[in-house]
C-alpha cells in the first residue's frame, strides 16, 4: 500500500488544555464553595471563556492527511486542499500549503526553534526530497518537529502523485474550500459578551 492516512494533533495542546481546565474547574468550585454568589455571576464566564479559547487553539486544531486531500483544521475554520492543488509545503513559522491562490498555515504544526539542531537524533533529518531542494534542511522539517512530522508525510505522497503525473489533473471547481466553524465563533463571541456585560453591570 502506497499511501497510509495520518493526523497530526500537537501533544503539547492537548495538555495544556487539560491543565486549563483543570485550573479553571478549580477557581469556579472555590467561588462555588465560598458561596461568592456576585463574584461567580461577574467572572464565572471567564473560567468558561478561557476554556473554551483554550480548546479552540490547542486541542481541536489537527491536520488530516487523507488519500484525496489534506485537511487543516485551524480554531475559527478548516482548509479542504486536495493534492493537484498544493504547489509547495514549506515549515518556516508552521507547516504552511502554497497553492496558486492561498497560503494555509496549519495551528497545528508548529515549526520548532533553531536551539532544536542541538537535540536532534540521527533519524530527524531523513526527510523527503523535496525538503532538500533549497539544499539545506529548517528546523521545521526535522522529523521530531510538530511540522516536520507533518510535513514530511504530506511531501512523501505528494511526490508520489507527482511522479505519477497526478499533480497535473485540473482542480475540481470548489474542492479547495474553507470552511468557517459557526459554532465556535458563536460560543466565543456569546461568552465574550457575557463576560464584559458581567463586569459592567
């Protein structure tokens, strides 16, 4: 089998997130426990709200790599890119698609530091071709990097398929697409509101 689907979640994210809610669950039993009626109603929403940011950024953000696209889905909206329509992957700041019209930067790869070079194995640096064609290797594309790992598994098939002149096929009409997350931005915005109208009341 040529091609194995793959996602990329950061580890990082996810306990952070847990560490957040942990913390906020905390702080809204103590008003709870302490029978602070007026402090629960003026910043229990915020315990909430920064829960929920805290989700949005670091626990649902991931790229899907999948057989007939890949798939980034960042806190406010998710990119549907399929493969004829990548022209180039790159890991400067994050695991970023080029294509004709758009650049997609993925949340959820996050390109490591320079001070990576000095913890770095024999291993990381076993990259894919095309990430050797500016004739040196970035931090990013180290393969213990949260955008290496990605990268270098999307740069893998995407040779493939071009190779097999797959690349060339016409992109369908609406197949590279954004879609925005509705839901978040409403709960964000509803919380938010609630927040500052708790504090000016």
């Amino acid at each position: 089998m040529r091609f194995q689907p793959a996602s990329f979640r950061p580890a990082f994210g996810r306990v952070l997130t847990i560490a957040v809610g942990v913390v906020a669950a905390l702080g809204l039993i103590g008003l709870v426990v302490g029978n602070d009626l007026e402090s629960l109603l003026r910043y229990g929403v915020w315990f909430v709200l920064l829960v929920v940011v805290t989700v949005a950024l670091y626990w649902t953000p991931r790229v899907d790599v999948l057989e007939h696209e890949v798939t980034v889905r960042n806190p406010l909206s998710t990119w549907h890119v399929p493969w004829p329509a990548i022209a180039r992957i790159d890991t400067k700041w994050a695991l970023t698609l080029y294509t004709a019209t758009v650049r997609i930067e993925a949340w959820a790869a996050p390109s490591s530091g320079r001070f990576t070079v000095f913890t770095l194995g024999p291993d990381d640096t076993k990259v894919s071709e095309s990430a050797r064609l500016a004739g040196s290797i970035r931090p990013g594309d180290t393969l213990s990097s949260e955008s290496g790992a990605a990268a270098n598994h999307i740069r893998r098939h995407w040779e493939l398929l071009r190779d097999d002149g797959l690349l060339d096929a016409p992109v369908a009409p609406g197949a590279l697409r954004r879609e925005w997350h509705p839901r978040t931005i409403a709960v964000l915005g509803t919380l938010a509101a609630l927040g500052v109208l708790g504090l000016v009341v």
